[in-house]
C-alpha cells in the first residue's frame, strides 16, 4: 500500500554512501543513461531510517553492519513527479515524493555490494564519484532536491587526514611551507558547492557494472594529470622573476626627479596637505552589526 499526506507527497528517504575519501555511491539506473543516488518509499508503520536500511540493502546489497549513519536532514524535502511520468490511475491525487535524506559511511568492503540482492535491481552499474555529483545526469524534477540535499549534509562530511599518506607510503610528508594548499570544498570535505555545481564532470574512477567488472577512467585523464606539475613549476619561475622586476622598476621609480619634487623643495609654503574626508557609513553598515536570528519550524511529519 502507497501512503499519501494530504498534498498527494509520498513519504520516501534517499541515501548518500561515501566511502573512506569523501566519494559518493553513484548509480547508474537499470537499462537507463540517467545516475542517482538510492532511494524508495516509506512503508506503512516503517521509521525513516528503518526504510533506509531496507532500501540500503535492496538496492545496494548493504545491511546495517556495513555503514554508520553521519547525519540526516532536518526537514522532509518535497519535488513534483510531472504528469507523463505518473499512471493514469494516479493522477489527480498523487504528485511526487517528499524525501528524509541520510549521509553514511561505508565501513565495509567494496566488494560488500551487491546489485542483485533482490529480483527486482534498481542499478546495472555504478562508481565513485567526488561528493558534488554532476546533476546534468540526474533526471530534471530531482535535481532541485538533489541540491538541497547535498548542501545541507556537506558540513558534515568526514575531515580527511592527508597526513596519513605519506605514512602508508612510508615516506616523509614536506616541510610545511611545501605542502600544496588544500581546497576541501572540491575534495568533499567543503561546506557548500564548488562554483559550477551541476556542471560537466568525468567520471575519473571508472564505474562498475552488475557483474563487478570495472571500467578504467580514460586516457586524456592521465596525460591531464601528468602534465599539471611542469605548467605550474614554469608559471611559479615566471611569477618570481615578474616580482623582481616589478621591485626593481619600482626602486627606480623613488630615486627619479619630478617637476612635483622640483617644486615642493622651493616652495614648501605652496604645497598643500589633501584633506581628510569624513566617514559616513553606508545605510546597511548598521544593519550588518545586528545578529541575525533564524526561525526554524519542526519537520512535516504528515
């Protein structure tokens, strides 16, 4: 039996799986070209979380023991399932889902996963993909939840510990003046999107189909990785000469006679100090110094 609240929404949870290095489960829909995080709908006297480990292991083959729960979102969010989309017997009264979303963490195994632990597969494939999924290949009328959800659960992502590969590696991490600067938010350790969220992205880590077999990132991924390090050495060399010209220009520059100079020497008298101009801030100067209290409404448990 499909439950109903009284605006025709049916109570539904979704599922973002990351694994050890902020990576999300991406799957790909059976016998479709659209990816999407798992989900399903509520059933009648079930918890939303006991729906998500059900969903879970429908879905992905995972059970409870395989993940920890990190977060969940605070409120039910809603979209609309368009018309061509929905059976003719459920028109007029039905109109699409509104959705708890949880964030977990596998503390299994890859291999754990299962496609087809049910009869009945939602996903003929899937990877690992960097915590800001690409929305152009999500389906049009989830995207706006796909967003919000996202957004909402990014403070809550694991920090990751770089420290630590270069123990496993058993080398000795650079002095840290070296070490290259961390941009977490396109790592997946951000709290809000990268610019361009819902942009093209490439897959990168390959995918893994039905059967486990596993498709290797292409060609150009690799060359674009190996050529990063030379073309920032030779824009780093032309930065520091620029700055030491510039410095140099500029020592020249306090040494030069002016007619200015010239004048302010002969006629001191003549020379005038600029005069200082009042500050007067701006009409939301004030405004800016005010806290800002936010009013929040408990969750739609319809």
């Amino acid at each position: 039996m499909i439950m109903l609240d009284r605006e025709g929404f049916r109570p539904n949870v979704g599922i973002i799986l990351l694994n050890h290095k902020n990576e999300v489960f991406w799957g790909k829909r059976i016998r479709t070209h659209s990816w999407q995080f798992p989900q399903g709908g509520i059933k009648h006297g079930e918890t939303p979380e006991q729906a998500m480990f059900r969903e879970l292991h429908e879905e992905v083959g995972l059970t409870a023991d395989h993940v920890r729960i990190i977060a969940r979102t605070r409120d039910w969010l809603r979209y609309e399932v368009p018309d061509h989309f929905i059976r003719r017997d459920a028109r007029g009264h039905y109109r699409g889902q509104k959705q708890i979303w949880f964030l977990l963490q596998l503390t299994g195994r890859d291999s754990d996963m299962n496609l087809r632990a049910t009869d009945h597969p939602e996903f003929d494939a899937w990877r690992w993909n960097e915590y800001w999924v690409p929305l152009e290949a999500v389906i049009e009328f989830k995207r706006g939840v796909y967003q919000m959800a996202l957004t909402e659960l990014a403070r809550f992502l694991p920090r990751l510990n770089h420290h630590n590969r270069y123990l496993r590696a058993g080398m000795r991490p650079p002095p840290r003046g070296d070490r290259p600067e961390r941009h977490d938010r396109h790592e997946g350790g951000g709290r809000g999107p990268p610019d361009g969220f819902g942009g093209s992205h490439d897959e990168g880590h390959g995918r893994h189909d039905v059967h486990g077999h596993h498709s290797a990132p292409g060609h150009h991924d690799v060359q674009a990785r190996h050529d990063a390090p030379e073309h920032r050495d030779a824009a780093g060399t032309h930065d520091a000469n620029s700055t030491r010209g510039d410095a140099a220009a500029r020592a020249a520059d306090a040494h030069m006679e002016t007619p200015q100079r010239a004048a302010a020497r002969v006629e001191p008298s003549r020379v005038e100090a600029p005069r200082a101009e009042a500050h007067t801030p701006s009409a939301g100067a004030e405004d800016a110094l005010l806290p800002v209290v936010r009013r929040t409404e408990p969750p739609n448990d319809d």
